[in-house]
C-alpha cells in the first residue's frame, strides 16, 4: 500500500538557523517565486501535498531568526494557479480570528485550486497572540505550572473544535445543486438548498449561509498537529488527518491505539482519522554530510532544534527504510519537515521520491486532482441535505 | 501643447445585484476561478489599471428569505486577489474588505501579502456595515453603533498604516555572516491604542512594493466623503449624469486643500455601464435589450418593493401599479441592501402618474426606469463622452461594471480603447510596475489624516 507524502514548509527550513546557510535565499522568506519554485518542484516530484505553517504575530526581540512570514492562506492560493495536482494546506489558527472568514477563505482555494485545498487547524497558545488582536486576554500554556496547562490548553482546543464546526457547518450550507440558474421562475438559486447554520456556542454564534457555494470537495480535508492526548481528542473530535510526532516505531504504535480509543470515544461522524508521522529531516545523499549540516545548524542558532518531531539526519535510503518500517503499523503517510530548505528539497525531490517508488510507498504518478480522493475520503453530501420527496 | 488629462479605467467583476445578466447564453460561472482569470487576463491585454472585485458578507434577504432573483454566492476576496496575481502582471488588484467586521492586524497582514504576492499592486476598497444583520455571522455582532462607523474606520486604517511602516526599507539584512537577520530587535514592532482598539505586537511582512495598498472610499454619505477625502487615494462613487458629475467631484476636490492635500491626488472614479453598438442606434436597440434581460417580471416586483416596503408579490409584473400607498414606516421588507428612496410617497405616486400616461406595466415601467446605461453608444460615441468627462473635470478615470461574466468588456477593450488611445487620453502600454504608478499617485505616506479618528 503506498504512502502520502507531504511536505511541510516553514520559513526557510524548520531549523532556526536554516537561514544562515541559506546563501542567496537568504533574502526570500517573502518572494513569492521562492514559494512558486518549490510548490513547482514539489509537484514534479509527485508529493502528495505541501503544508504552510502560519502563526500570530512574531516573537519579539529577536533579531537572529526568520521573523516574516506571508499569510498562509494567501500564499496558497499564489501558488494554486501554478500546480494542477498538488494538495495545499496552508495553516489557520482557531482562536481570535472569525470562523465565517476562514471558511469562506478555504472554500474559494477549493473553486481556485480544482478540489485540491485542505486546511491544517492549530491554536494560539500565548498571551502575545491575544494582544494582537486586543479583544481578550490570553495566556503563555508553556509558562503555566503543569497542574494548569492541559486545562488552559483544552480552552483553546475547545474554541477551536467549535470553530471548526462552524467551518464544516458553512461549508455544508450550501447543498450541491443550489444553482440552478431557472429562467422560466427567474430563479438563480434553490433557496430552499441554503441553510442557516444557526450555530451557537459560548465562544460565538454564527447564523450563515456561507457566501461561497458549497466547495468541488464538500468538505476540504481538516488537518491537526498532536503530540499531547488532549489535542488529539481534538482532532478526534473534529479532523480528517493527524500528523503524530513519534520518536520510534514503538511510539508510533502507542500513538495510533491512542487515537483510535480517542476516536472511539467520541462521536466523531466522519471517517476514521488518516493518521501521518512527521519527521524532521536533514536528509542528504551522504549521511555524514546530513548529520555535520545538523550540527553546524545547532551550532549556528542560538538553540539547537527543539523540536516534537524525531530529528532525522541521514541519506535518502535510510529515511526510506525508516518509512517504510513505520508503515507497516498503519500509517496513512508521512509529512516531511525539511530543517533547511536550500539543502533538503532537492534531496526529497530528486532522490527521496524516487526511492520511495521504487520501494512501492509512493505511488507512480498523480491519478486524482481531487484531495480527498487521494486520501480515500469519499465525497460527502450536506448534511443539511433534505430526503427526497415522497410522491 | 499640454498634454490631455489621462482617463484611468478599472474592470469591475460582475456583482449579485440585477445589474448583473444571468440568464443569457454567455453568461458564464460567477464562481469558477476561469470567469476571474479572463475578465482580469482581458482587461490586462486592454491596459487597464485595475480589476475590481466588490464584497459582502451575508447572503441578502427580502421578505425574510434569501433573495434569489439575481446572482447569489461569491468567492472570497482575498482568495481570489492572491491567486490573479499568480496569473497577471500589471493589472491591479482592487478587493473591498469590510473595516466594521474585520481586524485591523489581519487586514493589514492580507493586503501586505497581496501587495508582495502582485509586486506592488494591491487596492483596499474600504467599506463599513455596521448593520446587525451582518453582524450575525461574526463573534461581535453588531456591535458598532451606525453613526461610529467612519470614526471606527479611520481608526482601523491609522492602525494598519502603521503595521505597514514597522518595517523600515531594508531592515531585512539577512547577513548570513553575523547572524542579523533583521537591522534590530524594533523591527516589525507594533502598539497602537485608540477608541476602538488596543493592540501590539510583531508584524510579519516587510515593507511591500507600495508600502501601503491604494484605499478606495465608496460611501455618499457626508461622512463618507470626509473619510474619503482624509484618506482615500480614490473615490469609487456610483454613476450621475454629466452636471452631477461634475458638481460631486468638485465637492470631493474642494474638500483636499483645507486638508493639505493637492487636487491629484485623490482620483474620483465612478462605476458605469456602457454599451458599445456598431452605431449609436444599435447601441441604444442593445441597451433596451439588455434593460428588459435585468428586469425579468419577479424582478420587476422586487423593485418596486425596495420603494414600496410592502410585500408585492400578488401583484402580476404586466398589470398597473399598486393603488395603496408605500408603507413609510421603518424598513421591513429588505436586508443587507441599501436604500434609496428619501420620499417614497412622492416617488410613487410620480411612477404611478407616469405608468398611467404611457399606459406602462410594472415590468415596462421599471426596466425603463431602472439605471439606464452610463454611456450607450458607438465606440466613438463612447470615447469622445468619457474623454471630455475627464478633460472636464466630470472623473478621472471610470470603473466599468459589465453585465455578462466573463466576456462583458470584450467590446469594450476592442473597440473603444483603442479610440481613446487615439484620443491621446489612454496608455498604449505599461509604463510603470505598481497600482499607484498607473494611477499616477504620490507615494504612500505622502500625506497623513489628523483629527478624524479619535484617540
């Protein structure tokens, strides 16, 4: 069985010194023919999809670190008209901003992008992000003494689990076949196939319908990052993918049971969750060089990487032994976090991809534009959906 | 010899009101990205300055039920700006983005975005709405009090002006060698605290092409003038014959220099239709044409009901008009429209005095009395008329709202283009790379508003 392979952009790479051995792409965290570039190559390569992290404001203070960062949404719908089969998923944060934008948002990538856009969820864990918008007050969830973090964490997701409630409720808003385009009544639209979504909640109540009819997918693919049981609940509650951040294969294992007790657990009306692993990667054809390029990034950032994703260091033949001995504990895919663009890309894309076929985990060429398909989604109806009437 | 006043044009995305023809032949997808891609790419070969795509965030309603007549359903717009730039060069990118249901850091970041996404060429059509029923599709609600809405909107575009300045030129050193990506640790910082909002933090997009989007300003209303005038680089106001033209752009230039502000630098645009025919008569065969095609009888009912603020719908479109009265009490019958009609009472017994002597139906009255077309005639009919409204201080550029997606200014661009080119009034090319080049505007930061927000 083959694998999704994703591919997640951040900045110049995921490792905080990336930058500093970016060469000329040092300049080009905002270019957008940089982003066009790699979405370009990505597809080439036959990956799957590429992941847009975002986030609220930047740290302050710094002064050593990529700090810019072009909206998510927006740089996916730059490089939409430039790819025809790859899957875009650019990242939305659930907290302080308006559902009714997001969805409208997601919705329109799916008409530009031909039924290829899904959106990864994350919240807002600092007090920094809720002073950009000034209208509540938050919290640093990593300052707080342990007794309190998983309650104030589970606040967010509990924000953001009805916010993407409200995104699939808008998208549903409209049922397939709302236009109808009736010049005999003068009718351009069924209105009894538009819904009010009368959603309520103590974070917001949102009336819809959505302004954008109802999106080639139905349902873009919602997408969640976990490595905490309380965010997995989350997106037992409310994702189709889960990207997990295993050390090993044994957590892998651990980490896949956990979700389907979670998923079990809730009433998830949706399709078992796909689950994904991500790995952060200097992958280059000579091992050696991999690991001493790790190195010399450690060295070169203040910090060395601190990150929830294993770290792997190594040549493309290894990573695809790693990948394909993960697999076989029921992985859906793989997201790949390259720590240095400038060096990692290429390797993924000329002879990782390649390895990766020949082994049988990636498959040949695209055979679907549709995302969903790709992942086994069937489409769904609205569930707004009337029953057909009884003559 | 001076040379003529330039005539500034914008391609405006056929919008959900009955202006709009959905039911001909032509008429393609108001929602497929193809219909965006070739308006844009066809007003791009025509050397237009901009493509222009309007915004609203609840469905509308009539009689408390989603109104269906006319084109329902839209893409978003930021979405849809970002992804013409991918496929266009210079054309600029013009959106309406709302200020009442919006946040300042988001909009600031979206339009930074798209202006770095297109190279310099973001527009920002600043509009409020304030009203209630909006509000129901967002965490506030109608929060804002309708007589607060410019006061909020100056302060929102304060804020955002200043989230596009907190990155000086060239703080993005991204020295490999010393480990500075940017110039120091101020960059990008951000604090703003006002009436309305209260806000800091780190902005993320460095000092784009324009540094800030060209803001249009929309509204008719005294204050909306007021704020245009403060702050607009142009003004997007709704089509007039020529005397009222004329006197609304004086009224807008007259109110610059009291603000230290020069006559050019405020662009007044108005949105017109126009039909191009092989001569004036067939020009004018068409627009009568296309008049009855926006005025089907269930529209023609729901017209009258936007003056008559009752429930029409017993009345047939081909009988006479209603004998009762408007109802003049507080609106019932319509929302998320604007309303105008400041004498209903004395509008309708006018339309009924009319009807009666020309022996008109509902139908017939109104798509006679429906916005007739801007500028209807042959190419060069059209031509002459829009140069002399420029050269005579009428406008100074026009934005054109076609009736048929995608192709509507195909005629447009063929024909009449070319004869203002002629004119000497209409670029042949490019000549600049960013919106505020073809709209011949100063630099942004040029000029700042003082006293209109409140602090």
């Amino acid at each position: 069985m083959t694998l999704q392979v994703e591919l997640a952009l951040n900045g110049l790479g995921w490792h905080p010194g990336a930058w500093r051995l970016a060469g000329p792409d040092a300049h080009r965290a905002s270019d957008p023919r940089y982003w066009a570039e790699i979405a370009v190559a990505a597809e080439s390569a036959g990956l799957d999809a590429i992941g847009f992290e975002d986030s609220i404001g930047a740290p302050s203070a710094t002064t050593n670190t990529v700090i810019d960062r072009l909206d998510a949404v927006l740089l996916a719908s730059f490089v939409a008209p430039k790819t025809s089969h790859i899957g875009l998923f650019p990242t939305i944060i659930a907290n302080h901003h308006e559902p009714f934008h997001h969805a409208k948002a997601i919705a329109t990538l799916d008409f530009i992008s031909h039924g290829r856009a899904g959106v990864r969820v994350r919240v807002a864990p600092t007090a920094a992000a809720a002073e950009v918008f000034g209208r509540r007050t938050g919290v640093d969830i990593a300052k707080l003494p342990a007794a309190e973090r998983e309650a104030a964490l589970a606040a967010l997701l509990d924000e953001a689990a009805d916010h993407t409630e409200v995104l699939r409720r808008l998208w549903d808003s409209w049922e397939d076949g709302a236009e109808i385009r009736d010049v005999s009544t003068g009718r351009f639209i069924d209105r009894n196939k538009l819904h009010y979504i009368d959603f309520e909640s103590r974070w917001f109540s949102i009336k819809g319908p959505s302004i954008v009819p109802r999106p080639p997918q139905g349902q873009p693919p919602v997408s969640v990052l976990s490595h905490q049981p309380v965010i997995t609940a989350f997106a037992a509650l409310s994702a189709d993918l889960i990207y997990v951040t295993p050390d090993d294969r044994a957590e892998l294992a651990e980490l896949i049971a956990e979700i389907r007790e979670l998923e079990a657990a809730v009433d998830r009306g949706l399709p078992p969750l796909r689950i994904l692993a991500d790995i952060a990667v200097s992958v280059d054809p000579n091992t050696d060089v991999a690991s001493a390029r790790l190195s010399e990034l450690n060295k070169l950032a203040a910090d060395p990487l601190d990150s929830d994703a294993l770290v792997f260091a190594g040549n493309p033949t290894e990573l695809t032994d790693l990948i394909e001995d993960w697999r076989s504990e029921g992985l859906a895919g793989v997201r790949l976090r390259p720590i240095s663009n400038r060096h990692n890309i290429t390797t993924i894309t000329n002879q990782l991809a390649p390895q990766l076929r020949e082994r049988g985990l990636l498959r040949d060429a695209y055979a679907e534009t549709i995302l969903r398909d790709r992942y086994g989604l069937a489409r769904p109806r609205s569930r707004y959906t009337q029953p057909a009437e009884v003559v | 010899m001076t040379a003529k006043r330039q005539v500034h044009l914008g391609a405006h995305f056929p919008g959900v009101n009955n202006t709009t023809v959905w039911s001909d032949p032509a008429s393609a997808s108001q929602i497929e990205f193809e219909s965006f891609v070739q308006l844009a790419q066809a007003a791009e070969r025509g050397y237009f300055d901009f493509f222009f795509l309007a915004e609203g965030l609840r469905l509308r309603e009539q009689r408390g039920q989603i109104h269906d007549l006319d084109v329902v359903g839209r893409p978003d717009t930021f979405t849809v700006l970002a992804a013409l730039a991918s496929v266009t060069e210079h054309l600029g990118l013009i959106g309406t983005i709302n200020a009442t249901y919006n946040e300042p850091y988001d909009v600031a970041r979206q339009f930074a975005t798209l202006d770095v996404l297109s190279g310099g060429r973001a527009g920002w059509n600043v509009v409020t709405s304030p009203d209630p029923f909006t509000g129901e599709n967002f965490r506030r609600g109608g929060y804002l009090p309708r007589e607060q809405r410019y006061e909020h909107a100056a302060e929102f575009v304060d804020v955002a002006r200043q989230l596009w300045s907190s990155w000086p030129a060239d703080s993005l050193t991204a020295d490999t060698s010393t480990g500075a990506y940017v110039s120091d640790s101020s960059v990008g910082e951000f604090e703003f605290t006002g009436k309305h909002h209260a806000v800091r933090g780190r902005f993320t997009v460095p000092q784009t092409p324009q540094v800030e989007p060209v803001l249009l300003q929309a509204g008719d209303s005294d204050d909306g003038r007021d704020f245009g005038a403060a702050y607009g680089d142009a003004i997007f106001t709704r089509g007039r014959p020529l005397p009222q033209a004329q006197e609304f752009y004086a009224s807008i230039k007259d109110r610059l220099a009291p603000l230290g502000r020069s006559s050019d630098d405020v662009l007044i645009l108005p949105g017109v239709t126009v039909v191009v025919g092989d001569s004036d008569d067939d020009a004018a065969e068409k627009a009568a044409y296309i008049r009855s095609q926006q005025v089907s009888g269930p529209t023609a009912i729901r017209l009258l009901e936007l003056l008559w603020n009752r429930d029409l719908s017993a009345y047939d479109p081909d009988g006479p008009l209603p004998e009762i009265d408007p109802d003049t009490s507080e609106n019932t019958i319509f929302q998320g429209q604007v309303k105008h009609y400041t004498d209903p009472l004395a509008t309708a017994a006018e339309w009924r005095q009319y009807a009666e002597q020309k022996n008109l139906s509902i139908r017939e009255l109104m798509i006679e009395r429906a916005s007739r077309q801007t500028f209807i005639g042959s190419a060069q009919t059209i031509a002459e008329q829009l140069d002399t409204w420029v050269q005579t201080r009428a406008a100074d550029g026009f934005i054109l709202v076609p009736h048929l997606t995608p192709g509507g200014l195909d005629d447009f661009i063929d024909q009449v283009v070319p004869e203002l080119q002629n004119r000497g009034v209409f670029r042949t090319e490019y000549t600049g790379s960013t919106l505020r080049d073809h709209l011949d505007l100063p630099p942004a930061g040029h000029y700042r508003a003082e006293g209109l927000a409140t602090r």
